[in-house]
C-alpha cells in the first residue's frame, strides 16, 4: 500500500479534493494528481453531484448523491473517506492539506493543525464569514474522519504578508485598523504556485517585476518583485478589486450608503448585491460565464466584457506603479486560460507599457503570447493550488 497525500478546498456548497502520491524517501510530490474530484451541491434541496477522474482523465464516478443531515460538508466528507477506501484501496492517506481562506496576521506560512490552531482559526471567522466557516468544516469533519492522520492549513492570505506595511493599510482610524481591518489579498495559493515556476519560463527576469493576473469567476491580481508579493488587488475581503464573475469589485462605499438610505438594504440585502448578483452576471443580465458573454454578442454582454477588460488594464497600470514597471505579464485561472479575446483586449492598451501581442499565438492559447520584441514577456500559465497544498503538506509531515 503506497502513501498519499489528500487535498481538499472546502467551499459553501462544493468541495474539490485531490489525491497525491507520495513518496517514501522524500521526493518531489509529483505535479499530477492521481485523482481528483469534486462534491456539488452540499446542502442543497436536490440533493449533491459527484464527479471524479483518475491521472489520465478517466471517470470514476458520476452520482447524484443523498447527503442529508445536520452537517451536510461532515456527512460528505465521510462519504469521500469511504469512497476513496473503496476505489483506491492500495492508497493510504498519511496526511491531509486544507486551503484555508484566511490567516490573518497570525500566519505567513502553513501550519500543522491541533486544537489550539483550529480554535484560533474559529476567530478569524468574522474577516471571511463566506468562506472560513466552510474551510473550518472540513478540517473538522476530515479530523473526525481520520483520527491520527496529521492534517495542515494552507492559506490564501499568507503570500501576501511579504508586502510592504503601508500597502497593507487602509485610511482609517488606528483603534479599526488594530481590530485587524487592513488589506490582506487572496488567490495567495495560486500566486505562490505561478512565483515557483516561473524561473522555468523567463530565467532572471523571472525575479523582476511581474504582475500575474488571476482571472476567473473570482479574479484579482498580485504584483511581484523578487517573486514576492508586493501589491495586489483584492483587499480585507475577496470583493474588492477586479470585476468578477457575481462580485462588483472595487466600489465607491457611498454606493452602499445610498442604497441604504434610500433603498432601505440591509447587509444581508447588499452581501448578496456585492456578491452574488453583480460583475458579469449584473452589467450582461445574462451569465457569469465568459465563454457566453463572448458567444452572445448582446450589447449587454459586450458591455460586461468590455468593462472586466477595462477593469483589468486599469489594474495593471495601478500595480506596474506599484512596482516601478512591468517585466512580465501571466495570465492564469479560467478565463485568463482559456479567453483570448479577453488577453488581446487587455494587451492592446498595453503597449505603453512595452506589451507587444503575438495574436497568433494568443488565438492558439500558446505559454508565450508576447513577439519576439516584445519588451514585456507575456505569458499564459496554469495554475495548480492543489499541488501547492500538497507540496507544503509533505514538508510539514
């Protein structure tokens, strides 16, 4: 029976695992996973989805699932613990990494879990009540499922805290600022992953300066010098910033005071404007998708797209500032993937910068998207935070 390493993304209604293997005599946990997963529809009336594959994209498993009870995210871990007994028997699991949204102040670095540092993580709660509580039930339901098995935290907040001190603040009152309301950042996993491969892609330029944008359904940037992080664009919450899929992004807060007063919205009313009915989905009234926004050709949708791209090249010309330049461009996550229309709009308002497009290889999705002269590199890149978990799970085994 060989060791594994599992990984899980505990979400409000999803969660996504993976399984590594790892070695015995300590070698680099491999890039691939040998599964990888994901359960729908926690706590929904219909019922949850599973869906599963193995290394070379075979289906698994494809259900509907009953997942009824008082604690859905608990009942569908045990599920998971169960199911990978029986479709993975010569897997033992030795170690179990978690992505947890928040570390606050108190953590820079992953840590390994016990009673004290899962109770210290219940207080973080109110910086990330969308997200932490959610994370929080998965490590207490794989805890449970999986007594002795040594389990770890990875933060999403914890590449961030290598930014300069006054990056990290806001204009506010010293008494709310020490009530830890300051500027964290997010999407740190994926960011941490793009900072280790890049000297693979762009040799010493690779310690220059580098704005990676993560675009997706969540979307946000981070501006790199030393591949560290100097800058980026979410900030005490994943809502500010970039235009995403369902969030508004960054937003005159006398917005929120209007619709208070002369709307009569409560914070329940405006967490769900903020967050679930805004970005793509409100300006196109059609979809959070990017792959249909660029297929309907409403004017609506090309409205949404038009704005996220402005949005963006806005963005860069902050960070670049921030930085003192721009050496290097990456485009990862869904839509910075896959969207080469998106690519191409942003990098034509790039060319003060030094951004020269090679529409070729962008319309092919090519890793290199930038020509020959080009004086920034721009370049499009997966990102792989499950291996990220996994990496700093083993390291801390």
């Amino acid at each position: 029976m060989a060791d594994a390493l599992l990984t899980i993304n505990a979400g409000s209604s999803s969660i996504k695992f993976a399984l590594f293997a790892r070695a015995s005599n300590g070698d680099a946990i491999p890039a691939q996973p040998e599964l990888v997963g994901q359960y729908d529809g926690i706590g929904a009336a219909q019922g949850a989805h599973l869906k599963a594959k193995d290394a070379l994209g075979r289906t698994l498993d494809d259900t509907d699932l009953d997942l009824a009870g008082a604690h859905p995210h608990r009942v569908a871990l045990d599920h998971l613990v169960n199911w990978l007994h029986d479709h993975e028997a010569g897997w033992r699991i030795v170690g179990v990494g978690h992505r947890v949204v928040h570390g606050a102040q108190d953590y820079s670095h992953p840590i390994r879990l016990d009673d004290a540092t899962v109770e210290r993580l219940k207080t973080f709660i109110p910086l990330a009540p969308l997200h932490q509580p959610h994370n929080l039930a998965g490590i207490e339901a794989l805890r449970a499922a999986l007594p002795g098995v040594p389990q770890v935290a990875c933060f999403d907040t914890a590449f961030h805290r290598s930014q300069p001190p006054l990056a990290q603040l806001f204009a506010l009152p010293r008494r709310i600022t020490a009530q830890g309301v300051r500027r964290y950042g997010f999407h740190g996993l994926s960011y941490e992953y793009i900072a280790d491969v890049l000297p693979q892609h762009l040799g010493a330029r690779a310690d220059g300066r580098v704005i990676v944008a993560h675009l997706g359904n969540g979307a946000s940037m981070c501006a790199m010098a030393g591949r560290k992080s100097q800058a980026t664009t979410m900030g005490f919450t994943a809502v500010e910033g970039l235009m995403m899929g369902t969030r508004t992004g960054a937003l005159d807060p006398g917005v929120l005071l209007y619709l208070m007063d002369y709307d009569g919205m409560d914070v329940k009313a405006l967490t769900n404007l903020l967050y679930k009915e805004s970005g793509l989905l409100g300006v196109s009234g059609l979809s959070q998708d990017m792959r249909e926004l660029l297929a309907a050709g409403t004017p609506e949708a090309r409205e949404a797209v038009d704005l996220f791209c402005y949005r963006v090249v806005r963005e860069i010309g902050s960070l670049a500032a921030a930085i003192g330049g721009l050496d290097a461009l990456v485009f990862t996550g869904g839509i910075g993937e896959h969207a080469a229309p998106v690519r191409a709009a942003v990098c034509r308002e790039l060319g003060w910068l030094g951004v020269e497009l090679d529409e070729t290889a962008n319309a092919a999705d090519a890793q290199r998207v930038s020509r020959p002269d080009s004086r920034v590199d721009v370049l499009v890149l997966p990102t792989n935070e499950e291996w990220m978990i996994a990496r700093h799970t083993a390291e801390l085994l």
